[in-house]
C-alpha cells in the first residue's frame, strides 16, 4: 500500500510515496493477472533500486503503461490499486504543484478499486488512499483530510491486521500527529507481518523504515 511524503513551502508541494510504498502494498488474495503483476514488479524496481534523480522518468513510462492497462481493464480492481499507487509514486517523484493532478489520479483510482472490492491487494487500496489523505496538503491546496486518512487507514487494517505495510502506515499517520505510543504498538506488529511471496525487495525496504521510526520514537525492536 512508499505510498507519499509531502511538504509544503509558499503553497509547493511535493508528495513521495514512502518506499511505499511507501509505499509496496501487501501481497494478493490472489495472484494478480500478469499484465498486472507486471506494473507491480516495475514499481517495485523503479520504486526501491533505481537511482533517485532517474525515477521520475521512469513512472511516467509506467504511467502510460497504466493508462493502456487500465483501458483494456477498467474494472480490475488489483490493476486499480497497482495503477493508483504508480500514479502516487510518481506524483512523488515529479513534485510541485504538478504533482497534486497525479494524486487526484490516484485517488480516482483506489476510489474506484474500493467500490468494485475493498479488500482486493487485502485491502491496499485503502490504506493507499488513508496514506494519501494524510500527505496530501488540505484545502485550499490540496485535497488532504486527517479525519478520512484515519477512516481508511483503520478500514486498511481491518483488511489486513497483520499486514506490514497496513500497520505502518497507521503507525505513521499517527507518529506524525504525536501519538508516539500508539504507533509503537504498530510498528511492532509490523515487524511481526509474514514475508510476502516474491516481494522480497518491497519487504526488506518496509521493515527498514518500520525499525528506523520505532528508533526514532524510542521504541524496543524486540
């Protein structure tokens, strides 16, 4: 579900998905078509090894293919989910003001995904979209809103319980607003997620981030 980091100077923003991806969301309830496990496969490679200053590029490839993807699949809610957090990571990549027309993108995606089935990807759509109303700059800048990021992050975790992405992106959401020791108890079942078949890459970058904040937050990896 490095689903974004934003910040905001003189009404600029930028939004980055967290290695997300922050941002990659869990693993399928069933394995996803090819063509889609395709788009994940180069979001995980575009996301978490190639170069920093080369991504942007790089999701915008992935974003014309998402744009085929989803023509031909309209209605498929991994390739939904997977596409909203491609148009996320690269809203993230891009920056400036440009950046919030990809995140509307992706939110019209996972939106769409939920209303089809919301627990597809268990549920990654929404702790996507929860992660996206939290990064997102509220009005009049942006679309962002605590109250909805906190209603679909908790709707993520009902998804998904034990997942990592779903428990460190509440934790997060909740670290970033002063509840340190609610997070902590996130992290920590975070750390406790089963490997994802295949996601190797996404899962070692998510449990680095899952010890660093639990570091930051004084908290006991153990």
């Amino acid at each position: 579900m490095k689903l974004l980091t934003q910040t905001r100077r003189s009404g600029i923003f930028t939004l980055a998905l967290l290695l997300t991806p922050l941002l990659a969301p869990v693993a399928a309830m069933a394995a996803p078509a090819a063509e889609v496990a395709a788009v994940r496969d180069q979001w995980e490679q575009i996301n978490f090894v190639v170069a920093e200053a080369e991504r942007e590029q790089h999701f915008a490839q992935l974003v014309d293919t998402c744009d085929s993807l989803l023509a031909a699949q309209p209605d498929d809610p991994q390739a939904l989910t997977w596409c909203g957090i491609v148009e996320s990571s690269y809203a993230g990549a891009a920056g400036g003001l440009g950046a919030l027309k990809h995140a509307k993108a992706a939110r019209k995606h996972f939106e769409r995904a939920i209303g089809i089935d919301p627990v597809a990807v268990n549920g990654a759509a929404l702790t996507s979209l929860g992660t996206l109303y939290a990064r997102v700059p509220g009005w009049p800048v942006g679309f962002g809103n605590d109250k909805k990021a906190r209603q679909y992050l908790e709707d993520g975790l009902k998804a998904n319980p034990d997942g990592m992405d779903s428990n460190f992106f509440m934790a997060e959401f909740l670290a970033h607003r002063g509840h340190d020791e609610e997070a902590k108890r996130y992290l920590q079942q975070a750390l406790k997620a089963p490997p994802r078949p295949g996601r190797a890459i996404s899962d070692t970058a998510r449990r680095e981030e899952v010890e660093a904040l639990l570091a930051k937050l004084g908290g006991d990896e153990s």
